[in-house]
C-alpha cells in the first residue's frame, strides 16, 4: 500500500505486477501510513485531518477522525498491540487510537510552540516523535503518560523520519542534511 499527499492511495500486488489507484475520501492529504501486526493497513491524512483504515481486500477507506478537529494527522505508526500513534502538526498533540475499542485519546506536547511530525514507536511500546517547535526529539512513555526531550544540536534540523532498531533511534535531519543517533541504553 502507499499514499499520494494530491489525494489518492494505493496498492501494488507483486506477483501480477498489477498497481491500483483508488481517491482519497475528501481529496488532497494522504500522507503516513503504517501497518498492525495483525496486517490492518492505516495512513494519516494531513490536509483532510483524518486517519483512514484501508480494507486490504476491496480498497475501501473507512474514515476515522481524531477528537480534535483540523488536527492535521501528519504520520501514524502501530504500536505491538496494534494502537495507532499519530502525530497531530496543526494541534500540536500526540494521538492514540485503539481499534479493539474505537476509543481516541491525545496529549499535547511540551513546550510553547509543539509541531510534532514523524512518530515512530520501539520495540519496548516507547512514542517518540520529532518536534520543529522544539527541535527536538520528544519520546513519550504511555504508561506513565510522560514526554521527555532530547534537543538537537543544531538549529532547524527538522526530523522528517524516524526509525530505530535495538537501543538505538534515528532520526534524519532534513534541514542540515545528516542524521541523528539516540543511545537508547536497551
């Protein structure tokens, strides 16, 4: 599956070699996307303000809408449980969504100014999402419903993808051209 931000999404099977392009509900947005480990298909949708649940099958999208409005879902990621993190740009929040139980909740991000744009979830179940506002690196630990921050060193970094592995993150810097490593210590 893969998403078109001009407001489509869509699927490549790779033994017929056969791509599909189906529209976006409400156009323009398609942005994240990320998958459970049940195999559920999710992307966020940055203009349109929603993440929408891809039916692998027909390529239907049914519509789910974070309790903030315009929120701007920028990018979604799964968590071992199959919870959805997003980062929600315009409001400056973390979001979760739990598909068992249809049930949302949102934190805000510390800081006067949050922007949080890529998330991205370990293999412990930690958040940790970039932040522009702050130029940071923000990891959020949803048992304890904390944030903690890791500035970076140079001004405008801005993180536009994070990933990790075993006791490390990563995060590439697209405003200086390079990347940053976090010791996780696991």
């Amino acid at each position: 599956m893969v998403t078109g931000q001009s407001g489509v999404y869509g699927r490549l099977d790779p033994y017929t070699e056969k791509i599909q392009v189906f529209k976006a509900p409400g156009g323009p947005g398609p942005y994240g996307i990320t998958t459970t480990p049940n195999g559920d298909v999710y992307y966020a949708s940055l203009a349109g303000s929603y993440v929408g649940h891809i039916n692998v099958t027909t390529g239907t999208v049914t519509v789910l809408n974070p309790p903030t409005q315009d929120q701007g879902a920028r990018r979604v990621w799964s968590d071992s449980h199959g919870r959805l993190w997003i980062s929600e740009w315009n409001a400056g929040k973390l979001a979760m969504y739990d598909p068992a139980t249809n049930k949302w909740q949102e934190w805000r991000l510390p800081g006067s100014n949050p922007m949080p744009y890529a998330v991205y979830v370990d293999n412990h179940d930690m958040v940790w999402l970039s932040d522009f506002g702050a130029n940071a690196i923000v990891k959020f630990d949803p048992t304890k419903e904390k944030f903690e921050v890791f500035p970076l060193s140079t001004p405008n970094a801005n993180v536009r993808q994070i990933l990790g592995r075993s006791g490390e993150i990563w995060g590439a810097e697209s405003g200086i051209d390079r990347l940053v490593l976090l010791k996780t210590g696991d």
